[in-house]
C-alpha cells in the first residue's frame, strides 16, 4: 500500500451497500463539509467542531484507503447511510463557520502511534446512538471545559493519537496496477500482493507461504496466489488480475481490522516501496549496480552519458553519468537518483532494448527487462539457456543444459553456478547483474573465438567491469 493521500474526489452512494441508488461525485473537501453540516451544529464551540471534523476526515479516508467497497466489487466509496458510515445530504446548504474549518484542515487526518493508516474514528451523536468512539455531543460539554481539540479526541481515542498534518492531495486512482501481475513481473504492486497474501495465510494456513517478500513474481508467489484463487472461489490461473486483486485487497483489510477501532494496524515497512529507491554517491549494492547497467547501455547510445563499470559502488564515475542523464533529459542536477531520474533511466534503456538498431543485434544481449525466475518461460528464457551452453564450454563448474526456453531445476542449478562463479549471490534468479554478467561473460567467449578465425570485424557493446554480491 501506498502512503495516505488526500483524495481530489469521492464518489458516494446515496443508500445503503448494495442498494439500487444513485452514486454522486465531488471534492472531498466538499464532502466533507456537507457531513459536518449534516452531523453537528454550527454554534457548537469551534473546538468541538474541531475534534469533530477531524473524525469525519479520518473515517471517510480509511473507508478510501483500504478501499472498503471497492474491493467488494462496488463503484462507490462510501455511503450516506448512518448504519454504516457517514450522514450525507445531496445538495445541502453548507454553514460558513464549518467550511472555513474544512478548507483549513481537510489535509488533516487522525492516525494511530506506529500505524499509517487513517484511522477508523468511529462516532455517534452520544444521544440516540451510543458507540466506542467519539460523542459527538459529548465533544460539546469537552470543549465547554476548555478542552483543545486534540484533548478531545484522546479522549475518546486515547493517548495514542497523532494527527498527520498538510497531507499530499492526489486523484482518486485505487490500488489495482491497471496490468494484471503474473510471474515474472517485478515492482511495489507484486511486493503489496505478497505482504497481503501472507498475512491472509496466517488465517488462512491453506495458503503458503512466500519466502521472500522482495517484489519479484517467482514461482512462490504464484503458487500462493493459485490457492488464494482455489479457497475464495476464484478462476485458478496464478494471475492476479482485477476480480483477484480486490477480493486479496478486501480480506487483508478485513483480517487486519483496518476498518475497526481495534486495527491490528499498518506499519511504515508494510507500505515503503522496494523500488524506486534514492540513490547517491557512497552507497553500493544491488540497486546500484542495475542503475549502473542502465547507464552503461545508455553511455553507448549517447555520448553525452559517459560508459561506467558495473560494480555496485556508487562513486565519482556512477554520479558523473548520473549528471550525464539528467542534464540530457532536462532533470535538476543534483547527481543523485530520485523517482524521476530512475524513471528516465529505466524508461530510456527499454526505449533502446525495444528499438535496437541492427548493428548491435551480435554486440551485445541486453537485458529482457523482465526478472527471470524458476517455473517462466519464453525467448528470454532460451537465451539465457543457450549464453549458459555456451559458458558451460568453458567453465566446467557451469552444467550443461538443453535450451528450451522453460526455466526448469537445471536451468536454476546452471544460474546459481554462475552467479556462485562469477562472484554474484547465489540465488538462482536474473536480474539485470546476473544478466549483465553473464551476457558479458558470453560475448568474451563468442568473440574470442570469432576474432581467432577472422570472422567478427566489429567490437562488443561495452556494459561494465566485474563486481560481487547482487543477483
């Protein structure tokens, strides 16, 4: 899961869930002050109008956040029925004294100590309807005593409470990846599937386990995410499209308690993104080493980017060419790796693997931009099988494999032999330093032997040195 963020808009439904009712769209700022001036009364003291509105805020957004309709299959966010979330009136007047409020603090929300999700601020007026929350007429006579609103709520939520302040405004998206993910695919929306999914096989030991939860799509996760299909009824195919996304989505939340006072909670390493990472001169590993492949192939298309070793260490070289980039693409520079500079760089190399002019086609075998991993197949897949032949001609600690293009057990033993003999770390799956490494290593020996019979004028692209330890 991504970080909260205010949503431009909100749609809700204007009945119960699951009722034959019209759905209405607007600002969530105006939202939010119709329920105010539904709920509370303008010539209630501002600071338990205050305390009030907060609430407000913090439930509509964990009702957005955790897509609580959405992932039922509802085109809505919210209803305006009472039982069930917010009082909303279509087309109401809106009182003066509440909207200045709003605009003020509508960024605003409430959060638990050591959670980032909104939190599910439960309330009732305190007079018809009593509830674990907040009064809202018990916020009265509160702030009356001289309570701030901050006192206030603690004191219906505890002294646990944080409001998050000027939060970030962003369209109203939802979380699905927009392509369903399937095996082989990397990237934060695989890392959010399979923290999801393990948490569900807690309640659920039915499904297994994913050993690593590192944003790559292997055969673990697939195998997690064919049982997760099998057990909720859903079409068993290993591929997590929209129906399969949103019903992983709704149990999660549902299993957590997100939408509950009592929220087991989500903590700051469940929703920080696996890529993109910054990146700056001194740090090394693998991150580093695949922004160095990119820039390597870049530097050879463009003179302006300079060639680099792939070493995995960040230095003086990797920032110069990193400057190179952003200068090119009219970036700040600042020699540092940020969202956008990644972007450029990833988007840049698979314009040129996707574009590849034909004099380079026997220079160099670029990374398929995809992480290959046991149980894929495809032309990637072969490739990497036949580079492997070939370096098992040479270098007898790599066994010999038949190029199928399905990446079976030999295939996986041959990459840990290769990644344990060219010093990468064993894990038996390609990313771009494993790729990069062995590609190289491949080129050495076809144009070793091409040279020796007078058979290849050219010379090899140029994508990197030697280095150690990344996958």
């Amino acid at each position: 899961m991504p970080l909260p963020y205010i949503p431009e808009t909100i749609t809700v439904h204007l009945g119960p869930p699951g009722s034959d009712a019209q759905n209405v769209t607007l600002s969530f700022p105006d939202y939010i002050k119709n329920v105010a001036s539904s709920e509370i009364y303008p010539t209630w003291p501002e600071n338990a109008i205050r305390a009030n509105v907060y609430a407000q805020i913090s439930f509509a957004l964990n009702r957005i956040y955790t897509e609580w309709y959405r992932s039922q299959g509802y085109d809505y966010d919210i209803t305006n029925s009472t039982a069930y979330d917010q009082y909303f009136v279509q087309g109401r007047d809106i009182f003066d004294n509440i909207s200045e409020i709003v605009d003020e603090i509508f960024n605003n929300y409430l959060v638990r100590q050591g959670s980032v999700e909104p939190l599910f601020a439960q309330y009732c007026s305190g007079t018809t309807v009593t509830c674990e929350g907040l009064s809202q007429w018990g916020t009265v006579s509160l702030a009356e005593q001289g309570m701030s609103p901050y006192e206030i709520l603690t004191y219906y939520y505890g002294d646990d409470i944080d409001i998050v302040r000027d939060t970030p405004v962003a369209p109203n998206l939802g979380s699905y990846p927009g392509t369903p993910l399937r095996l082989g695919m990397t990237g934060e929306a695989v890392r959010m599937l399979q923290l999801r999914l393990n948490r569900i096989s807690t309640n659920y030991p039915a499904i297994p386990k994913i050993a690593r939860v590192n944003g790559y799509f292997d055969q673990n996760t697939e195998n997690a995410v064919r049982t997760f299909q099998q057990v909720f009824g859903l079409a068993v195919d290993g591929i997590v499209g929209k129906a399969t996304w949103y019903r992983v989505a709704y149990l999660y939340a549902a299993i957590k308690r997100l939408s509950e006072l009592s929220s087991e909670g989500l903590s700051l390493a469940d929703v920080t993104a696996v890529y993109p990472e910054a990146l700056e001169e001194g740090l090394q590993g693998e991150a580093v080493r695949m922004l160095q492949y990119f820039l390597a192939v870049i530097g050879n298309f463009y003179e302006e980017v300079p060639i680099i070793a792939i070493d995995g260490i960040f230095g003086a070289e990797t920032k110069n060419a990193v400057v190179a980039v952003q200068k090119l693409f009219g970036l700040p520079v600042t020699g540092a790796v940020d969202e956008a500079t990644w972007d450029q760089i990833t988007s840049t190399y698979l314009s040129l693997l996707n574009a590849l002019p034909p004099e380079w086609e026997n220079a160099v075998i670029l990374f398929p931009g995809r992480f290959l991993v046991e149980g894929m197949s495809g032309d990637d897949v072969r490739q990497l099988q036949e580079m492997l032949s070939v370096l098992s001609t040479v270098y007898p600690e790599i066994p010999k494999i038949t190029p199928d293009g399905i990446y079976g057990p030999q295939t996986f033993q041959a990459v840990v032999a290769a990644q344990n003999l060219f010093g990468l770390r064993p894990t038996g799956a390609v990313g771009t330093p494993t790729w990069a490494e062995i590609a190289s290593q491949y080129m050495t020996v076809v144009n070793g032997s091409r040279v020796a019979d007078g058979q290849y004028p050219g010379e090899a692209l140029t994508v990197g040195g030697q280095g150690g330890g990344t996958t």
